[in-house]
DNA sequence: AATCTGTCTATTGTGGATAAAAGACAAATA
DNA sequence: TATTTGTCTTTTATCCACAATAGACAGATT
C-alpha cells in the first residue's frame, strides 16, 4: 500500500463529534477549516458518512440521520500517523529497553520489527538525529549515542540558558500582551490540579509542557522555540517511563511554577530569574535521578 | 539508476594521488584505513587501476606501473555527493535568487529541476529545516522562510549565547590540553594571511569556520557544537555571495580574532568575554549589511 | 456578489526494487 | 600468530510507482 489514510480516520472521528452535536452540516469548506483537512477529504467523510446512513447528502443539504454511535468511530490506532507509530516504537526502544550506547541501529530491521517501509524510517531517523542522541555514519548505519547523564547534563545546560533568556523576555511583555492571560489560564489549571492532585497529577506532563513552552516563545526567537522540542519529546517519554513518586514529584513542580508564575507576574526580572533557576535546578535533578 | 558510485570516483581519485607517491601500494585494509572506504571499494579501485594500466596486481603485490596523468581521474563534478549538489543548488536558489520569504517550496519541482529523485530531496529538506529557514505544511508543502533579517537577528542572539559560555570554558581549559596547540596553529594561520592579505584573504571563511568551530567545541556540549552547524552554513554561503568589500572585511576580522585568541591566553575570563563580544557584535554588523 | 459544489490536476507520503557500499568470515600467506 | 585476501551477505542510498491528500477552476446556487 502507499499511504494510509489517517488523515482520512481521523478526521472522520473528530467530524462525527461535530455532527452529534448538530442536526444539519456546514458548508465543505466550513468543515475543511472546522478539521483542518482539505475539501477533498471533507467529501470522502460526507460520503463515507452518507454510506453509513449517518446522513443524507444532497449538495448543500447535509441532513443528520442519526447520533453516532461507538462502533461508527474508527479504532484509535488507525488513526495515529506514521510517524507518530515509528516514533513511539522507537523511544520505547531506546528509553525503556536495555538500549545501551554505541549501538548499532539498522534501518531495516527496524523497518520490519515496526512493520513499515525503510524510507519512513529512514526520514524518522534523519528528523529525530536534531536531538542529539543518534549519529549517521554515511553509507553506514546510525549509532545511539543514547540517553545518558551526559546528554542531560548537556541538554539541561542550554535549556537553562535560553528559559533563563526567555524568562527576562517575558516579564519585560507589556500586560496587553495575549501570553499573560495564557498564563492566567495555565495557573488556574495548576490550583485545580493541586487540589485534587491524588487524582489528577497525570495531568501536570502535558500542563508542565504548555508552560514552558510558553515561556520559551516570549523569547521570539525560533532557535530557542525549536530547541523546546527536544525538551518536550524528552521530558514527555521520562514521565511515560519513570513513574517512581510521580505524585510527590509533579505536587512540587506545581508549586514551584506557581512561584514562577507570580514572580513573571510581578515584572521583576530579578524575582523571575530566581524563581526560573530554583524550578530547572529541581528539574534537572530530577531527570538525573532517573538515570542509572 | 539506483545509486551513484561517488564514493568511488572521489576515493579513486584520492587514491591517485596516493598512488603517485609510492611504487607499490599498501594492503586493501590499510588503503582503506586512508581513504575512509570499506575494502570492497579499496578493490573497486585496484581493480579499476588494473584495467588503467596504472597497477599490476596480484594478490599483495601492487606494483605501479606508471604516474598518473591529468586525464586518469574523474571529473570533479561526477565526484560530488547527492546530497551536496542539492545543498548548493537549493542555496544557491534561496539566497542568490530571488527567493521570498513565504514562497512555497516544491518537492517534485525541485527534483526535476535538480535532476534527482524527490526521496533524495525530501530528505534534504528535512535535514535543512533545522536550521530554521524553511517550514513543513504536513501533506502539502515546505515555505520558505527566507534569510531575512528576524532569521540573522535570531541566529545571532543564539550564537552570541553559546560563544560567550564557550569561551569562558576554554579559558578554563588546562594547559596540556590539545585545543591549545590547534589555537597556535590557526593564530600562525592567521598571522600568515594577514601578511599577504591581498592574495590570500579567501582563505579566511575556511579558517574562520575552524576557529570558532574550535571555540564552541570547547564547551563540550553537542547541542552547542551543533548549532555551530548552522552558523558555518549561513556564513559559509553568506561568504560566497557576498563579496562586497570582502579583502577589507576578513582584514578586520582577522584583527578581531587574533585580539580574541590573545585574549583566551590570558586565561582572563574578562578579557576573553570582551574580546569575543567585540568581535561577535561586527559579525552580526557584517552579516546584517548584506541583507536588504 | 459571494459562496458552494463538481470535477480535475498536482503533490505528498509510503512501500518496494536495485545498484553501490559496507562488512563478516574462512582460507591463504607472511 | 597476525594480517591479508577471496567470497559472500547485509545494509544503505536512490529511484520509481501509486494511493491519499491538497488544491485549482468553472459552473451552479443562494
């Protein structure tokens, strides 16, 4: 086969959720924008849904048969992109499998053990070398360098430079500025956890992502935006991957970017900077302690 | 066709030259060992050198037969990689030509005005966007972001950061270790353009690059170095394109790093943050003049 | 007049095929 | 015994084909 259609299952997934909600669907191009897919595959769910007896389908006129029910929603794994696939098969690999440096990584055998063609994996590969933890050797395999102390000695090192540099951006922000109400937001999203935190801490791994990246684009300059992803992808499996006193940990997070928060709030770089270096001082050890 | 062999033309004609100073050739492991390639090519090129008429071989006797004249080696065009050839044709489009910042990028035009397949192109792309001028739309095209003076300003900042936190450690650096006998070696280099400046000041982007790649290596942090990656490229082009005042400008510069290097010396973090701030600051004046 | 739909074309994403290059292993040689 | 060579296998780099998806344009509809 030469693609699958995920784009497609997708957004026929998030289209029915639009279409519970409604008895008559919007124009194609509305829809398009609505999913963020093109006509084109706007047509092929109309159509898919007019099979389905879901709706009935006469140019404008988008009539809503029935609600969807379970079984009319694709599986999630059909849904998920390739290289969301490749991706996460392969940091299962390399995080929580004995990955050991200076291993040798084959394309094709990784190709076939994730059941794909090599050149997705290969460009897979050529995307993720940006996060330093694989190397090309030319017309010769990929070496993991591998997730050890020193890589996150390294990464934690410019990480703290450019959320320091970013942090002094940040205050600096006059209030009209639309990333102090996203900050707004963020914290009441960190009171409501807090204080429910038995059953919610799960959540802190994506809000702590929200922040920092926040943080990161007041700095206005895509070098050190861009460099947050790496930080996120590696933050992001950590959490997946090391869950001893995940409570205790993402508690004191919490409360330690509720202190940054009110100390970018108050404009004071100082304050800032101090709050900003007492939170990735208590991040980096902890990532560190995660690492044999 | 599958696969150029450039690996082999580039290695047979650096063989020639090895080939050129000797009687008899070494063993295949060892002309492997010196020309970077696995055996098979080694006897790719022997065999190749045999019907030349340059050899005889057989089995461990090599025995040459005769100098190697202009026409034995291949031209050099025929010898350049895939990838480089589109590196330099897609720079040579968005920076000498008139490329604007938000034009789409065409994988399948690109690969026919190339003259190459779009997997190879695809991968350039993906490889290229790290460094910030071009964009992904998934399932539709690449923009360009075009080397704009946002891009330069950015670029800057972020380099400004990593040189200044480099050179504090290489003032740190002990005495015995090897960086510093590389550091004389350019200082002569430089001493030796300067004093014939008016022949040789094209030779400074090259040492220019291996300077302050040494500098950054000094922070022994991979993110640092290879962000270097990306400055060597925007210089490395930027050199070539704009030649306005040039002799003058690398003169400058040249002061400017041998002021620098004296400064490292010193072990005198002061004075090497100053000598580096100064220098960095007319870089960044350079490389702004010639954005429009 | 503005938007929508029908239809068609162009481009991307992905698997598969193949030559080039790397590399493994045993037999040969110094 | 340590290299080197002959032979064979494996892997990468690259092209190509084709379905999925995006996107363009004219005619239809409000």
């Amino acid at each position: 086969m030469a693609k699958q259609n995920t784009v497609f299952k997708d957004a026929y997934n998030r289209c029915l959720k639009v279409l519970a909600e409604t008895s008559s669907l919007p124009s194609e191009p509305e829809l398009g924008q609505v999913l963020g897919v093109s006509r084109t595959t706007v047509r092929a769910i109309l159509g898919r849904f007019e099979e389905a007896k879901l709706i009935t389908w006469d140019k404008r006129k988008k009539i809503v048969l029935r609600q969807p029910q379970p079984e009319d929603y694709f599986p999630a794994e059909e849904t998920d992109s390739l290289a969301e696939i490749i991706e996460r098969s392969f940091m299962r690999r390399i995080l929580a499998g004995g990955a050991e440096p200076g291993m040798q990584i084959n394309e094709l055998e990784l190709a076939r053990e994730i059941g794909t063609g090599t050149t997705s994996v290969r460009e897979f590969l050529i995307r993720f070398s940006r996060f330093g933890l694989i190397e090309k050797r030319p017309n010769s395999h990929w070496i993991l360098k591998g997730f050890t102390r020193e890589f996150a000695l390294e990464l934690t090192e410019v990480r703290e430079m450019f959320e320091l540099r970013s942090a002094a951006s940040f205050v600096a922000l006059p209030d009209s500025h639309p990333a102090w109400q996203e900050l707004s937001k963020i914290e009441t999203l960190h009171r409501e956890i807090l204080a429910d935190i038995d059953n919610r801490y799960k959540e802190f791994s994506e809000l702590d992502e929200r922040f920092h990246l926040l943080v990161h684009k007041s700095s206005s300059n895509r070098f050190i935006i861009d460099f947050y992803d790496i930080i996120a992808i590696v933050f992001h499996y950590h959490y997946q991957w090391n869950k001893t006193n995940a409570r205790q940990r993402n508690a004191r997070a919490l409360e330690e970017h509720l202190a940054y928060i009110e100390a970018l709030r108050s404009h004071d770089p100082k304050r800032a900077e101090e709050a900003c270096r007492r939170h990735l001082r208590s991040a980096r050890e902890t990532l560190l302690q995660s690492i044999p």
